[in-house]
C-alpha cells in the first residue's frame, strides 16, 4: 500500500515538475523573507533540565549577579615600585572606566565605613549580646579578671597600637566588645578571598596586588558585547605603566575565547570540508546536480525555522545550531534517491523502489526524535520540532523534487556508475568480517557500561590557556578556588527572613559546628531576639553588680596609674542602655532603608548603607519578591546533606552548592538519557518491523544503530572519553544515521533492483567523515569530542552496514531476489 | 549728596571685591604652597631607607591618674616595618610589619604574635601611625586640612576632615620638623576626648646599619 501511494504521487509531482519546482521556489522566498521576524533567545534555562534543585540554583545565580562581575587584579612587577604606586594606578584605572559598559567599579572597602560598622555595632552591643555571653560576662567581674584586663589595658596603652584606644578601653574596660569583633573576624575570613584593606582599597597579603571589582552592564551570553567590553577593557589596561601588570577574570572572556576558538576551528573545518568535497564531487561523480543534494537541508532548516517559531514561538539558539546540524543527515536521502536515479534514461522504478527505505530511514530518525519530547529539558523538546520538520521537508524534496533536477544521461556509462557498479558486484562481506565483528562486539560490550557523563562543564570548555593561566595566578594570589556552599532564606518580610535564619543558624551550629557555618545571625538577629537581648542586658547591669564592678575597678586600678574616672565612661553608657531607644532599630546591610514599614527611609541604625560598603551587603539581599538572607558552608558532600536535611525543615530556605548542582545535574540528565533511549529504542524497532514486518530483516536493520552504540560507548571508555552535553547530540545524529544505513542495506538485500545502495552509504559516510574527521583536530573539547563520537560511530555503523549486514541477511533471510 | 554717596561707595564696594578676591587667591596661593612643601618633605623622607632614632613620648590622658612619660628607641625600615622598644616606664618591644605585630613585655616576659588581618582595631590604628611615622604626607592631603603653624622649622597642623573617620578621634595632628627637613622632629596627636600623645625623636641617624636583632622583639631578653 504504501509503495503504490508514494509511486502514485511521485508520479504525480513527475507529470507536474514545473508546479511543483516554482510552488517549491516561491516557498523559499517567504520563508527566507520570513526569518526577519523569527525571534530567538539565548536563555541557559532551555538547556537545563526542569528540576526544582537546578532552577532555585539557576535562580539564585540570576539574582545575586555573581556572573556579571569583572576582576581586575593588578600586580606590581618592579620591586622599585610599592603598594602606594599600585593603588595610586588602581585608582586612575577605576575612574577611566567607561561607565555605558561598568556602571559600577570598587577597588575596596571604605575604611571609615567599616570604622562606622563597627562604631555602630559597639553602640548596640546591648543587642547583640546573648545570655550565654552575659553569664561569661558575669564570670569575669571578680578580682583577679579585673585585674588581669587592667594590667593588659595598661600595657596596650604604652604601646604604639593602644596609641588612640583611651577612650575605647575606658568605655570597656571588661573588653566585652571583643565578643562583638570576635564573631565579626569569622563572618569577615569566610570570604573564601584572601583579602587585606589598605588605604580603603583591596590588596593582597604579600602587598604587590590590588583588585578592581566591576559590575558588567554586558550579559555573558552576549558576546559581542562581551567583545566590546573586554576590547574597551584592554584598552584602559593599555595605559598602565610597565610595571603593573593586569589580570582579566570574567566569565565575559570565556565567552568570547570561546566563540573565537569555534570560529577558527569551523573555519579551518570549513576548509578542509569544502576541498575534500570538490574533490569527492569533482573526481568521482563529476555531475553538478549533485550540488543540489547539499542545498536540500539548507532549504529545510529554513522552513523548519519558520514553522517551529509558528507552533512554539522563541527559538533558542542552541536550538537552531543543533538543529541545522541535525539536519545535515537529510543529505543522506538526497544521496540515495540521487544514486538510484543517476544514470538512468527513465529513473521513476528506480526511485520508486527507494522511496520506502528513504523513508522509513527519515522516520527511525524522526522516532528517535520523538523521543525527545519525553525530555525534562525544555531546549530538546524544541529540538525534536526543529528536527521533525526539517527531515519531513528534506524527505518530500529528496524524493519528489531532487530526481526531476537531475540532469539527463548523455549515453556513456559516467565514472560514479562504474564505481557504483563493483561496489554492487564486491562481495565485502564474507563471515570472517561477520566474525570480527561478533568479536569485537562483544569486547567493548563490557567497557561499554562503563561509560560516564561528564559533570564538569569546564572540561569541554574551550577557553584560551592564557585566560585559564590569568585565572590560575588569581587564585593563587587572592585564593578562592573553593567557592563554599550556600544557604538561602527567602521572605517576602526582612524580619521573617531574619528569624528563620537564626533558627536554621542555631540548628547548623549543632549539626555542623560554628566554625562551618557562616551566618549574619551569629552577629546580627532579628529584631524580636534583639529586643530580647537588650531586655536581658538592662537586667543584668543592676545596681548591685554595677557597684561591686566599679569597686573592683577603683581599687585595682590603683596599681596601674588608673584614675579615679577612668571608666566612667562605661557607667554612663550603661546608664544610656537603661533609656529604650528612641527609634526602631534598624537592620543593618544592603536593604535598611527599603526595610520594615516602620523604619523611615535612609534609617540606617548607625550601620553604613551604601553598596560595597555594608559588613552585611554580603548576607543581605533585596530580590523581587522581598529579602533572601544567606549563609556560607563548605561544599562537600557530608555538609550539604546535613544543610539540605535542615533547610528541609524550613519551608523558604535552600542549599545552592555546586557539588549538588553537578550530581543534580549528572543525575536528572542521565535519567532523561534513559527515557529518551527506552522510547529512541522501542520507536526504531517498530518503525524498522513497519518496514519489513519480518523479524529476522528487522534485526539485521538494528544491527548497525546496536553496533555504533556499543562500539561508541565501549570505546569511549576505553579512550578515557565521557559523555557530554554536545557528543550525546551528536551520539543521536550517529545512530539516526546508522539506523538508515541499516534499512537500506537490509532492503538492498533482498536485490529487487540495483539502486547503487553500497555507493550511496559510501559517499554519505566518506562526506560525512570528512567533516567530522577534521572536528577530531579541532581546538575546541566540545567540537573535538563530536568529532571523535561521530567518527566512532560512523566507523561502526559503516562496517557493520556495509560489511555484516549482507552476510547476516544471506544467512538468515530467504532472499527475494528477482 | 546722593552722587556724592555714589562715589564713595563705589571705590568701598571695589575694595571690598578686590580684598575678597585677594583673600581667594592667597587661600589658594597658600593651599599650592603647602602642598609644595609636602611634596618636598615627602622628596627628603624617600631619600633614606632606614633609620634609627631615640625618642620620648609623653601620654596625656584621662584614664590616667598622672602624665606617663616613656623613653625608647625607633627602628624605621622601608617599606613598612617599624621596630618599637621602650626602657621606661615598662620594659617592652613591639614589632610591627603590615601583616602581623609581634610583641614582648617585661611584665608577662611573652612573646606575643597578632595577625593584624583578623583585628581591624588595630590595623586601623598602626595603618595611620605608619603615615604619619613615613614623613609622605601628600596623600593624606584629600583626608585632612593641612596648615602651617610655622616656617623655620617647619610645624604643620593636620586636622581631620569632616568626612574622614578619623575625625570621630583625631582633634588634630601637630608635625614638627628637623632643621634641616629631613624627618621628623615631634609628633603631638590630640585626640577628640582631650587626650594627647606627644613624641620627640633624638638622635635621628639615617640609612644607619640595622641589624636583625634589631627588628627581633625576643633580642632585649
């Protein structure tokens, strides 16, 4: 039924070619006219499989804007120069930024600012003083304390860093406000930075390095921003004197080192590509019709972009450049229909008898891309569509509208036919090939389980040794390889978010040790446990304890030169203490003056509120929705289990770590791998069984997708390979490929007709080899690991087509030869 | 009557511009020249990489009963690193670098080493005594007025600006000079609270050999 419907229509599109070639004709025009209005996007969200993890992550990095920094880290060259010289420069540099591309640039903290943090802190230390500290405090009036702390007050007096400290130590002669500054020193080391401020800039500990922080204005997946801002960069770098030397960390210069070293290697493949095809076309089939064969994907991806965005909407971009790669396989029909038909006076049997294993060749690849609509990640989803489509389309044309391009025979017997010829008369497959296979087959069956996806991204990422050495010298100066785990706590209310942080703070206390646990809340709680605080310290300054304090103090005193004031200071604050405040307080960091209704705008509680500025910018944020609240932990396996166990039981809060994200990541890909190849798997079978319905031919038609799969994986593992987001495409592309080479050699087998099969597959995977031969070569890990999978898998299913398929189907099929 | 008015007036209001005007110009001629002399001083000092120097210091302050006067000896080398020992009242040796302050003291006879990056008290007070121990004082131009008490020997008046922290402590910093302009020869700080520190260095000797012990706190001993 099938062959005489599609014999019926081709003789249909036959008897009108011309309709047929100026419908098709004028179809281009308004689908290349149509692209105009395409619209695309470059969003990472497509390609991310759905998963509550990965999107609180994904979000999490929009929100903070951690990606969109630029570092500078400047270092000093000559030893002649000193650190005045260098921040003098960082300065210079900073200013001459151009503000349309770094809206906002840092070389540092504000000293006085960090001053008037912890002014502010001391003021309220009432509130920030927990009753565990109270009973230390209580500990410490007796007279052998008192007169310890005298003997150490006196002493730092004399010395050059108690040199303006007086009226510091008589406001606090107990030191309690070490307690304060203690628990700052944590929450300031936990940076995971090795930062030292000097003069109110960033300098690292050997002195010769300052660092430059800039906020982008240009998205890292844009790269030719990215281009005009590291361009605009490097410009302002150019000036620096001959011995500063100047790092560049974003992830802007991956961007662009990346896109950089693609272009050079599609160039460089372009070329080779492009020669060894004039050669292949020019030498052995020596027809320019052929060309027409290249130009049928062209036109499909074409309409397929068009109607995609019709049923869709955006398209991404990865999805278009997959998609258009994908594609490039409709080659493949092209080149069978074109090889059944080339030197043929009347080609329509021809053709017509090649129409059912084109097609049911384009819908084994067609179910394997159904089977992306099973995915999790939304980019496949597009991608199948994307695909479907343009294999229809590529279809249609190769069989109804290549064959009435082609040009007619001129009577001679061309050089391809002859080739074509004793490729159909060769017997290459013969059961020692059948043997060798079976053998190796077998072998790499085992190393094939063992076959791992990649879950570091950084391993096929193709930036430039020069920027990977910038980033390795960063480290090595300023640390920070180790990015610690993060803890999230989001409310649409400060105050909520601030107790919910202390509750998960005192429960990570125990289960990880404060030591781990990097939390505002060991400094600054919530407004209800401040209030709480203060009402506790009020209590505990009573006139009993006040005097026998201020009489350990008089009479110990004494012995160091104390006058009878000295720490009046510190009686009148607690006196001071006793007085409610007559505002609110307010919480410190980045979101005060937006804070809590009751807060007037600007109230800053004492705390310094522009960005950069804030000890608390770091664990505050102000998002959308509200405030999100964060915490610092090291990311290992151990710590996040317990953080994830506890943020479980706070509806709100969540753990962004990488080391999650990663086996998240890892995790739900190679289940949707699973899936999409439980389902790839089941729709090949039934579409090959739909076009033989005979089992045994079915089989042998599997064996060359079964072959490269197992050939690829095994090995892959061998070679130390694994699997990645840009080879698993191209995994698919092989076995779509394979899968058609299958049916056609199963059908040639039954040798109904000489429609130059072997020549045909031959072509298609020399053309196809070529192009992936030479992305062996490339720089790039991710081209260069396509190039390796496609040239595996290509390998396999190529001998296994050409060189098993025969043999089997000679000895397990009743032939029907003619 | 009235034209006579006119004519008195005019010359008054002439020169009561041009006085206002002159006024700006010697603030300015004057804010040019202070700078000038800073940028010299700052010339001087950069001539020699070490030095040693004994010194007095007297200490002013409420917390205590009675005036403590301290006598010592300062070990300066370039870049940033000051050795501090004193002989009266208390024996002591403080070691300070940009990184760490190492210290003795005859009371507790310890060696004693902070990492100045975990206290940001203490950094923040060393980080200005290093300026103002330097003699380079054109940078601190943008954080405090600058006046001159006195020509020969030079005198300056640093007083902290109104943005500048410091200000919440420091009244006022009086730098006097050696004759000859090349270091220092008195630093008074006067402190917000009334409190005051004055230094006087003697015997000042540059690019003098420093040894190792010199800068060991463990050395006096």
């Amino acid at each position: 039924m099938f062959d005489k419907y599609s014999g019926r229509f081709y003789d249909y599109t036959a008897r009108n070619k011309r309709p047929v070639q100026v419908i098709l004709i004028l179809l281009i025009i308004i689908s290349l006219a149509a692209l105009y209005f395409v619209e695309y996007e470059s969003s990472m969200d497509n390609i991310l499989p759905q998963n509550e993890v990965l999107d609180r992550s994904m979000e999490f990095f929009r929100n903070s804007n951690i990606a969109g920094k630029v570092v500078v880290s400047l270092e000093l060259t000559s030893p002649e120069k000193d650190v005045s010289d260098l921040l003098r420069e960082t300065d210079l540099l900073a200013g001459s930024l151009d503000r349309n591309l770094f809206p906002e640039v840092t070389v540092g903290i504000s000293e006085s600012a960090v001053a008037k943090d912890i002014d502010a802190m001391f003021k309220n230390l009432p509130e920030m003083v927990s009753g565990n500290e109270l009973s230390q405090i209580d500990a410490w009036i007796d007279q052998k304390h008192v007169s310890q702390k005298l003997h150490d007050a006196y002493l730092q007096l004399l010395k050059p860093q108690g040199m303006l400290l007086g009226s510091m130590l008589r406001s606090d002669p107990l030191g309690m406000r070490m307690l304060v500054l203690e628990k700052l020193k944590a929450l300031s080391s936990s940076t995971g930075y090795d930062v030292e401020i000097r003069d109110g800039h960033f300098v690292s500990r050997d002195g010769r390095h300052a660092m430059l922080i800039a906020k982008s204005a240009v998205a890292i997946t844009d790269s030719a921003g990215s281009k005009k801002l590291l361009a605009s960069l490097k410009d302002r770098l150019a000036t620096l004197p001959g011995y500063i030397r100047a790092d560049i960390i974003c992830g802007h210069a991956h961007t662009v080192s990346n896109e950089k070293l693609i272009k050079r290697d599609i160039v460089f493949i372009s070329f080779i590509a492009a020669v060894a095809m004039l050669l292949l076309y020019g030498v052995v089939i020596r027809d320019f019709s052929a060309v027409t064969i290249f130009m049928i994907p062209v036109v499909a991806i074409v309409f397929s972009i068009d109607l995609s965005y019709l049923l869709l909407g955006k398209l991404s971009y990865w999805v278009i450049g997959l998609g258009s790669t994908v594609a490039g396989i409709a080659t493949d029909y092209g080149t069978h229909v074109y090889f059944a038909a080339q030197g043929k006076s009347d080609p329509s049997p021809f053709v017509k008898h090649v129409i059912k294993p084109v097609s049911f060749g384009a819908l084994t690849t067609i179910a394997i891309f159904l089977a992306f609509f099973f995915s999790g990640i939304k980019g496949y989803n597009q991608l199948a569509v994307v695909t479907i489509i343009s294999i229809v389309v590529s279809t249609f044309i190769s069989i109804f509208v290549l064959p009435h391009l082609m040009l007619k025979p001129d009577g001679k017997t061309s050089f391809a036919d002859r080739i074509a010829g004793k490729l159909e008369r060769g017997n290459i497959s013969n059961g020692l090939a059948v043997l060798f296979w079976i053998f190796i087959t077998l072998a790499l069956s085992y190393f094939a389980f063992h076959v791992e996806f990649e879950r570091d991204i950084k391993n096929i990422d193709g930036t430039e040794k020069e920027i990977i050495n910038a980033e390795e010298r960063f480290h090595k100066t300023w640390g920070g390889e180790k990015t610690p785990a993060v803890l999230v706590v989001n409310s649409k209310d400060y105050e909520d978010a601030l107790e919910m942080n202390e509750r998960i703070y005192r429960d990570a206390v125990q289960a990880v040790g404060a030591e781990n646990f990097t939390s505002m809340a060991s400094l600054w709680q919530a407004e209800k446990t401040r209030k709480e605080n203060a009402g506790r310290w009020n209590e505990f300054w009573s006139e009993e304890r006040k005097q026998r304090l201020r009489g350990l103090l008089l009479q110990e005193g004494k012995k160091y030169n104390f006058s009878k004031n000295a720490f009046e200071p510190f009686f009148e604050s607690l006196k001071a203490n006793n007085d409610p405040p007559s505002t609110p307080l307010t919480p410190p960091g980045l979101p005060l003056n937006k804070g809590r209704s009751e807060t007037s705008p600007g109230d800053t509680g004492g705390f310094s509120e522009k960005s950069g500025n804030s000890l608390f910018e770091r664990f505050v944020q102000k998002t959308d929705n509200g405030y999100r609240v964060v915490s610092f932990f090291p990311d290992t396996k151990e710590y996040a289990g317990s953080m994830n166990e506890i943020s479980g039981r706070y509806p709100g809060s969540y753990i962004v770590s990488a080391a999650v994200l990663s086996n998240t990541l890892s995790e739900v890909v190679s289940k949707d791998l699973r899936l999409m190849t439980l389902i790839s798997a089941i729709s090949v079978i039934v579409m090959t069984y739909l076009c033989f319905f005979n089992f045994r031919e079915t089989l042998i038609a599997l064996v060359p997708p079964l072959t490269s799969i197992v050939w690829l994986f095994g090995l892959m593992a061998l070679l130390g390979l694994s699997i990645n987001a840009a080879n698993m495409i191209a995994g698919v592309l092989v076995i779509g490929l394979n899968s058609d080479y299958g049916i056609f050699m199963t059908f040639r087998s039954r040798k109904e007709m000489n429609t130059g099969t072997v020549m045909a597959i031959t072509i298609c995977t020399v053309t196809t080899l070529i192009g992936a031969g030479v992305l062996i070569f490339a720089k790039h890990p991710a081209l260069s690991s396509v190039g390796v999978t496609m040239v595996i898998g290509l390998g396999a299913g190529f001998f296994s087509s050409v060189m098993v398929v025969p043999k089997l189907c000679e000895l397990f099929v009743k032939g029907k030869a003619i | 009557m009235k034209v006579n008015n006119i004519f008195i007036t005019l010359p008054l209001l002439s020169f009561f511009l041009l006085v206002l005007c002159a006024s700006g110009l010697t603030a300015a001629d004057d804010a040019a020249e202070i700078t000038a002399m800073l940028r010299k001083l700052g010339e001087n000092v950069s001539a020699f990489k070490s030095l040693k120097t004994d010194f007095i210091q007297e200490k002013d302050l409420a917390i205590f009963q009675s005036k403590i006067v301290m006598k010592g000896r300062i070990y300066l080398q370039k870049p940033g690193r000051i050795a501090w020992h004193v002989d009266e009242p208390v024996r002591y040796s403080v070691v300070i670098t940009d990184k760490s302050i190492r210290q003795w003291d005859e009371d507790t006879d310890r060696v004693q080493e902070i990492a100045l990056s975990g206290n940001p008290v203490f950094q923040n007070v060393l980080n200005q005594l290093t300026v103002w121990f330097s003699g380079d004082y054109i940078s601190l131009l943008k954080d405090y007025d600058v006046r001159v008490l006195k020509k020969s020997p030079l005198v300056f008046e640093f007083t902290p600006k109104a943005n500048n922290a410091a200000g919440k402590i420091i009244k006022n910093i009086t730098i006097g000079l050696r004759e000859d302009e090349r270091y220092l020869k008195q630093i008074r700080i006067l402190e917000v609270s009334g409190d005051s520190t004055t230094i006087i260095f003697n015997d000042t000797i540059f690019d003098a050999p420093i040894e190792g012990p010199d800068f060991e706190v463990k050395r006096r001993v």
